[in-house]
C-alpha cells in the first residue's frame, strides 16, 4: 500500500540548501529538471505526538555520532547548537544556508525497522 514517503523543506534560499544536502551531507539525489533535486533518505521512522496544534509537523535527521557530525558541519562552517540531553537522544539544530533550522539526533530510542518488503 505504501511505498515510501516525500518530505518538504521549505527554504528562502532553496538552491543554497540543496547544495548543502548534495555536497555537506553527501545524499543521494536524482535531479528531475532545471537543476530541482530530490534526495534519498537513509531508513526513516515516524512517531506521533499528542498536541493541541494539528497543523505543525517536524523533520530531524538521525545520526550515530552527534559530536563527530557537529565537527564535520564545523568543517563547513555550519553553525550548530549546543547538544540537548533529550529523553530520547541528544539533539542539536543546524542552520542551513536558507536559514532555516534542521534538528538531528543520536537517538537512544529503539528503531523500528523498514517496512516488510523493503
């Protein structure tokens, strides 16, 4: 039934980010006309949580190693907050090059998996 799923970034410099993804984080990607890229994503998962604001979704990368990947994107000059002891993981934010902010984690929740068949 389902086959995979599409993420949106919005970005205010959408072309700058997509050289982040391509080249910082080195996705794979296949560009589908006049330079507009689609990345692949490692093993996903969702999780859904309770809030009074149903028009709010979120998106963070996952990582195995916080303080190695904040000393790669320092190598970059992406800035990088402070890691956050979270419940779940450690946490920090990035600034992409559009300004916006993108979390990743070390998760230390298990994983489910991909879905059968995959």
């Amino acid at each position: 039934m389902i086959t995979g799923a599409h993420t949106l970034i919005f970005s205010k410099d959408a072309e700058a980010d997509r050289i982040f993804f391509r080249d910082v984080l080195r996705l794979s990607h296949v560009d589908v006309g006049d330079g507009w890229l689609i990345f692949g994503l490692p093993p996903s998962e969702v999780a859904i949580h309770p809030t009074d604001e149903c028009d709010r979704q979120a998106f963070y990368l996952i990582c195995d190693d916080i303080e190695g990947f904040i000393l790669e994107m320092e190598g970059h000059a992406i800035h990088c907050t402070p890691i956050q002891d979270q419940s779940w993981g450690r946490l920090t934010h990035l600034t992409l090059p559009g300004g916006g902010t993108l979390g990743v984690y070390q998760a230390s929740h298990a994983h489910p998996g991909s879905m059968p068949g995959e």
